[in-house]
C-alpha cells in the first residue's frame, strides 16, 4: 500500500493570522532559508528512494525557480499551495480564484508542465466556502488537499479518506488529512505538530492499521521543520507551542516512516495521469 507524502513548500516565516508574518509586503525584509531546509528534505527523499508531492508557494516559486526545477528534477509533483499563504475562509470566492490562478500560472511556467493538486494554507476548506471545490476545477484543478475532518480546524463531517466531489465544472478529487479516531472526535497524527508530539510507535502503529484495511494515509511536512537554528518569531502561546514545540523530532520520524513505509506523490496514490 503506497501512503501519500507531502512537503507544504513555504519559508519559516508563513504563519498565518500573525502581525507582519501574513502580510506579504513585509516578506522581503526576512532571510529566506527555504533553499538550505529544501536541501535537507530532497537529501532524505534521495537516500530512501522515495518521490513526494511538493505544495508550492507561488510566492516562492516566483523568487526561486532554480529550486522549483530541481525538485522536478528528481521526480517528485509539484503542485500549489497558493500564492500568497492565504486561508480560504478569509478570501472571497475572487480572490481566492485570483490567488490560485497567480500560483499556477507561475508554477507552470518554471516546469511546463499542468499543476492538477492544490492544498490551502492551514487546510482552510469551511463549510462557509462551498465555492472553494468549484473555483479549484474551474482553473483545471483535479484533486484538492485541504479538508481535515476536525470540530473547529475544518468540519468534523468532513470525508476521513481520498473521495470524489461533484462540482459544475466536474469532478475533484479530495485526500483529506489523516485521522484517527479517538472517542467521540477525530485526532490528527500524521504531520506537524502531532507527528512531532505523539510517540513514533504511535503514528507508525495507526498508519499500518489504516494501511491494513487497504486505505492510503497522508503523512505531509514543511521544510522549516528541518531547521532547529531559524530565528524565533514572538508569537502567541498557543500559536508558538504549535510551531515549534519538539521540531527536533521532525527529521528522525520522518526517517523512521521512510524505513517502514512505501510513499509517493498524490498523484499516483490517486491514479491520476493529469
């Protein structure tokens, strides 16, 4: 069984809903170290054998292509994570049309070659944006990422595994965050920071059980995750604890889940040609 991995392509500093971080006009004020954190992430794919989905920023595709055409290079998908780090739910169905359509542009540009998955900053899909899977097909959008079946983070009725959608402009395909049940809610584990809080036999023991009963699983990361010397933004408790709670652990568990695992992009989870 081939679980799906993914790397959301974005720098330390694309936090969202925190003063100067989300805003783009101060982006170009902070050291970029999204070639060096990159660099780590393509080092371990390389050494397992293994080829991931990269969610890229258009912002960053556009400040560096060079980076873009040497993850191509290597085989993995690259698809879009928007252009400007910006959740859904805060956008109207034109901007986030216009912000998709930037993205894509750009990406395709540097590859040639049609970008088909998207996944919204901090799965952002609400059930206040039912236009969300529609605009995504419209631009030729085939699969989405961005749906996480959670009370508050997304909609605990959303879908637990890869199903399809039925939009005006055809069918998309969406590969929702994995979960495990716990009680009466749904746990996420499979990346961020419950990868990096839960115990390794932990995630590894619910991936092979999601995998025994023949479904895929979804593990994702970001490369800044890789990166224990990047400068420490002053966030909110909460919002700090998120963000760097146990980052050391990141580059270990990753390893572990190459080891005993079978990994490749979304695109060939979900069987799609493009």
């Amino acid at each position: 069984m081939k679980n799906a991995l993914t790397v959301d392509l974005e720098d330390w500093y694309h936090i969202c809903d925190v003063e100067g971080c989300s805003d783009p006009r101060n982006w170009d004020s902070y050291e970029s170290r999204v070639i060096r954190n990159t660099e780590k992430v393509l080092t371990l794919l390389r050494r397992y054998k293994t080829k991931a989905t990269f969610f890229v920023l258009g912002y960053i595709a556009s400040r560096e292509p060079e980076l873009i055409l040497e993850i191509k290079s290597e085989g993995h998908e690259i698809a879009t994570h928007g252009f400007y780090h910006r959740r859904i739910f805060e956008l109207t169905d034109q901007e986030f049309g216009d912000d998709v359509a930037r993205s894509v542009d750009v990406i395709s540009s540097i590859t040639n070659e049609r970008v088909i998955g998207f996944r919204a900053p901090e799965w952002s899909i609400r059930k206040v944006t039912p236009w969300a899977l529609g605009t995504l097909r419209k631009l030729g959008i085939i699969y989405d990422s961005s749906m996480v079946p959670l009370t508050g983070m997304g909609e605990r009725d959303f879908p637990f595994y890869p199903c399809i959608f039925n939009t005006e402009y055809g069918e998309i395909w969406e590969f929702p965050l994995t979960t495990t049940r716990f009680f009466r809610e749904n746990l996420p584990f499979s990346g961020g920071l419950p990868l990096r809080m839960f115990p390794y036999f932990y995630v590894i023991s619910k991936l092979n059980r999601i995998n025994r009963e023949k479904r895929p699983a979804m593990v994702y990361i970001h490369p800044w995750e890789f990166d224990m010397e990047q400068p420490e933004i002053d966030l909110p408790l909460s919002r700090k604890f998120m963000h760097y709670f146990n980052i050391k652990a990141t580059p270990g568990k990753i390893e572990g889940l190459l080891r005993h695992l079978s990994f490749a992009p979304i695109r060939e989870v979900l069987g799609l040609n493009g």
